[in-house]
C-alpha cells in the first residue's frame, strides 16, 4: 500500500506507535485501487488503514465506493466501510450503512439492511451480497424489488444488473397492472417483463389463473405458456380448463389447451366434464360493442354430468345466442333416452339446456325394459328440457315411430308402429307419456306375441349404450361407433378451424 498524499503527517510513539496519522486530502494507492479521505491511520507494517471522513475508493472508471469510516486491509484485500456507504459502478448503485468489500473476490456484502439501484429499478433488503464484476447479487430477508412497471416481494432472490434478470429462489410474488404472479423457482426479466417460472408457479390475469409444471409469460404481448399439469380456474365463469399444454392470448382474451385437455364447468351446481384433443376459446371483435365468445372442442370428445352425457368428433359453443352444436356422429343422453343425428344443437338459458334441435338421421331412442325400446326418426327433431330433463319433442318430416304403449299396472299391450309427417309427444318420467300425430298416418298395433322380428326395431336403431360415459374419469377413454353403426357417409358440418392471426404466426414462427 503506497501513500501518495497527506497535508500533515503525524507520528505519536507513545499513544499510537504502530501508526501513521495523516490529515488532510489523504490519498492512498493499493495494486489499480485509489482511496481518499480527510484522515487516516496508516498502518504500514500490518498494510492497513483506517481512514476518516469523505471516506471514497476508486477503481479505474468502473468502481467507486463512499462513506464516512474505512477500515482497510492490505493483506486480505478486506475493507470495511461504515456510515452512508453508496458503492457505485457503472450498471447500478448500492447504499446501506455498513458494507465489507473484498477486493479479491470482487465481492460486497451488507448485512443490516441495504438498497440497490440499477436503470429500471430499486431492490432492498435486510442482507445482501453484489459481485461488481459479474454483477450478479443475492439478496435475503425482506427481499423488494420496485419498479414503475411491477413490484416483487421475496425472501430470497438472486438478480443481475447488467441483464436486469431476477432469479426467484424462494416464495415470491410479483404484482402488476395486469398479473399476479407467485413462484418459488424460475426467472423474471425486469426489462421486458418476461418470465420462466418452475414448480407449480401460478400466473393470475383478471379473474383466471394458470397453475402449471412450467409457465412462460410476456405481459407486454399478453402471451403465456404453459407445460405440464396445467390448472385455469375462472371464478367469474366458474370453469376450469386442465391439460399438458396451453397457450393464453390475454390481449385478446383467447386461449387453446391441449392433452389431455378437459373442461369442467361447475356453474349449475352439478359439474359438467369434457375432454377433447384439443379446447380452444377465442373472443372475437374484442374491445367492441360486437364482441362475442367461441369454445371449440375438437377431436374425439366426451362429456359427462350426472343428467347429460354427450359425444362426437367435435363441437363449438358461440355466444352470439347462446347454442352449442356437436358435429359428427353426435349422441346425447339425459338420462334413460337418447339422441342420435348428424348435427345436434343445443340452446342454452343461464348455462342449462333450454332445448335441443337434431337435424337429419335422427333418432330418439329409450329403454322399456331389458329387450324393447321406444324409437323415433325423422328429418329433424326438437326437444324442449324442463328441470334438466326432456319435457317435449317435436318431429317433422318423414317420420317413423316403435312405440310400446302401458296399460295401468305399467304392463306392455303391444307395439305401436307408425309412419306420419310430423309428431308432438310429451315425457314424464323419463319415458315417453304422450304421442299426438297432427297430420294424416299410418300404423300397425301388433301384440306382444304376434310382433315381426324386423319390425321391432327402426332401420337406424342402436342402442349406443358401450359409447356412453359413466362417470367424470371415463370422458378420457375415447369409445367409436362400432363398425356399420355410423351414420351414412355424407358431407357434414365440423368445427371451423380457429383462425386467430396471432394464434397462426406464433405456430408458423417456430
């Protein structure tokens, strides 16, 4: 260590023999590090130095370093700095009240509170450590990181400030304008707002939130990702949408998930459950008076609630008005009856079922006992439900009826076979209770014992009861129609792709 200045040099034998007492624009030099100060103690024999007052080391134009007392050791390149410490270098500034500097390892460390600034933010805590050469930081207790954009609270919490990256090590939360975050692993970029949260971290954007494995978030595009176990629960809906892989356009209130993908609405009490390939909803004509919503669920799917039970190959719900058609081979069941087209619509009020329009192949189809089934087709059917159950039907155009009709004590007299042009009919009970045919017709009442083998059953009957799902777990296990069970081969309708640009340029950008 090489004094370069002093306006008075001292030197007291009795009362401080092994030092040098300097005053006055003192100025030292160690290896490329200069220090300043009013006074000192210049311990030459020990390479140490206690400095006083307007305390200031300088390291080339990248490392300054304030305060009022320093402490200085050659040896162990060690200093000791006390009272309004601000140590300074080119990517941030750091302040506290006692900080120890090893030079040798480039390391500063505070352990009674202190506050770092960089460009973009401020970040206090009760103890810190800054590496002026890589710039990376660990800070511990008491953990806030500020920014104009966000603020982050944390126990422990590594940061860069030449990157501006935070490294979450603990249980920390950000908030913003537009998130929520909480993470006990991953990365948070400061600049961009970017993040790359581990373990089961949970993004909440307005009234949902993504729970998953892995989750990416832009909050300045309103673009993330999710991997793995993923878990969206919105509470205004009452939805929750689960699976492997999902994608959240937050701007445009859009999103898709996919396998192993399933949907749980719980609005109506009893919790209804669909799984598909792939479930999309996109909102169009956002931030407009014209703004609705689409769910697409696409392929192979199957739901399940305690009342309703549903499949086909696809199915889109608009909320223009409110209807949710099942495209491809669709079969739905309420309870002991079951509907069969090429396309079924059904009409929601409040999120129930209002009514239901079957259109072309249709069949409706219950069970009267073990052997015999009340059947109906026709070009179209439509059913009104009332308290979750099938109240009132009506069938139009070429319609075809196998009806087994009960005398008092629930005994079958016969079966009714008859051809009309249109059908009115109630249910009570789950079973057909009333037929009303308003046009001309034809029929055949046969006894039970006088019934043709090819008369007791419609051309298109099956009874799809291997399809239909049974509880909330089977929605998984995918069952087709056996062969020559399907519908006839013709164009039907599917679900339209999702066109959303911002959807396509993304999977295209990869």
């Amino acid at each position: 260590m090489h004094l370069l200045h002093a306006d008075v040099t001292k030197y007291d034998k009795k009362n401080n023999p092994d030092a040098w007492v300097l005053v006055g624009e003192v100025a030292f030099r160690h290896d490329s590090m200069y220090m300043y100060c009013d006074s000192a103690y210049f311990y030459n024999r020990k390479n140490a130095l206690k400095a006083f007052g307007n305390v200031r080391m300088e390291q080339g134009d990248t490392l300054f370093l304030y305060g009022d007392y320093l402490d200085y050791d050659g040896d162990a390149n060690l200093a000791r700095v006390r009272g309004n410490v601000r140590l300074e270098d080119k990517a941030s500034t750091l302040e506290t009240d006692s900080l120890d500097y090893n030079r040798t390892l480039n390391l500063g460390y505070y352990f009674d509170g202190g506050t770092l600034y960089d460009e973009q933010s401020t970040l206090d805590s009760k103890w810190g450590e800054y590496n002026t050469a890589t710039k990376e930081a660990i800070f511990r207790d008491e953990v806030n990181l500020m920014n104009p954009q966000f603020y982050m609270d944390s126990d422990t919490l590594h940061y860069n400030t030449g990157t501006s990256i935070a490294k979450i090590v603990g249980p920390t939360r950000i908030r913003s304008a537009a998130n929520r975050i909480y993470s006990e692993l991953g990365y948070y970029n400061t600049r961009n707002r970017q993040a790359t949260l581990l373990n089961r971290s949970t993004v909440k954007n307005g009234h949902r939130t993504i729970t998953a494995d892995t989750l990416f978030s832009d909050e300045i595009s309103g673009i993330s990702k999710a991997l793995g176990n993923i878990l969206l629960t919105d509470n205004v809906n009452k939805n929750i949408l689960s699976g492997e892989y999902g994608y959240f356009d937050n701007l445009r209130d859009s999103l898709y998930i996919t396998d192993m993908a399933l949907a749980i609405d719980y609005s109506q009490g009893d919790s209804l459950y669909l799984h598909a390939d792939t479930i999309w909803m996109v909102t169009q004509n956002p931030d407009t008076d014209s703004l609705y919503r689409q769910i697409r669920a696409y392929n192979k799917v199957r739901a399940f609630r305690k009342d309703i039970q549903a499949v086909c190959d696809s199915l889109i719900f608009d909320s223009r008005d409110s209807c949710m058609t099942m495209y491809k081979d669709p079969i739905l069941w309420n309870n002991g009856q079951q509907l069969v087209g090429e396309e079924i619509k059904l009409y929601m009020d409040s999120n129930s079922i209002d009514w239901v329009h079957v259109i072309n192949q249709t069949l409706y189809a219950e069970k009267v006992d073990s052997t015999e089934y009340n059947q109906i087709n026709g070009k179209e059917m439509k059913f009104i439900f009332k308290d979750k159950k099938l109240h009132e039907m009506q069938v139009i155009g070429s319609v075809h009826i196998i009806y087994f009709p009960l005398d008092d004590d629930s005994t079958m007299i016969g079966m009714n076979t008859t051809m009309a042009g249109k059908l009115i009919g109630t249910m009570k009970d789950g079973k057909v209770h009333k037929l009303v045919i308003p046009t001309k017709s034809s029929g055949v009442l046969y006894p039970m014992t006088q019934i043709p083998p090819k008369a007791r059953y419609l051309d298109n009957f099956v009874w799809f009861d291997y399809v239909r799902p049974i509880s909330k777990e089977d929605v998984f296990y995918w069952r087709g129609k056996r062969k020559g069970e399907e519908l006839k081969k013709i164009k039907r309708g599917s679900v339209p792709l999702p066109t959303l640009d911002r959807f396509n340029k993304k999977e295209q950008g990869k």
